[in-house]
C-alpha cells in the first residue's frame, strides 16, 4: 500500500487519535451505558490506524476524484475522438 500523507501529518494524525482514543476510554469507564463514547473510541483508533500506516482512505479518495475531474475537464484534448476532430475541421 502506498503512503499518501507525510510524516508530520501522520504524526500528529497518531497523538490525536491517541489523546481522542483515552478520552473516549477514560468516559467510557465512568459511563459505560452510553454508546457515543465508544463511535468515538473508534474515530480515535481510526486515526491512529491512518497515523501508523502513512494512508488515509479519505485522501486517497479525494485524490482520485480530483484526478478524475481533470480527465473529464481535459477530454477535448483526447486524441481518441478523430472522428469528431475530422468533421469539425471541415476534411
């Protein structure tokens, strides 16, 4: 799997999903009838996980829209449509 965010950023991706992650533990301890704190334990483990690994899937998925709305913005220099290019020049 390839990395597609930096090492500061994962770095402080890793302290947030830790401190978020012992938050959500610390509150789940005093209060364990209440099911927010374990969606966010798992936010916070989430983030540690994207910290670790150097990918996240959000970005990932950002770039490969962004990459596709340049392909769909770019189609008229697409060599592809020679029949399209033929009949507008006139030949």
């Amino acid at each position: 799997m390839e990395t597609n965010i930096g090492k500061v950023n994962s770095f402080i991706r890793t302290i947030i999903g830790f401190t978020v992650l012992s938050y959500a533990t610390a509150r789940m301890s005093k209060k364990p009838w209440k099911q927010s704190y374990v969606l966010l334990a798992l936010l916070g483990a989430m983030k540690v996980a994207e910290g670790l690994m150097h990918y996240c899937p959000m970005v990932a998925l950002w770039q490969r829209r962004n990459n596709w709305m340049d392909d769909a913005m770019f189609w008229e220099n697409e060599t592809s449509n020679d029949l399209y290019s033929s009949t507008e020049k006139g030949e």
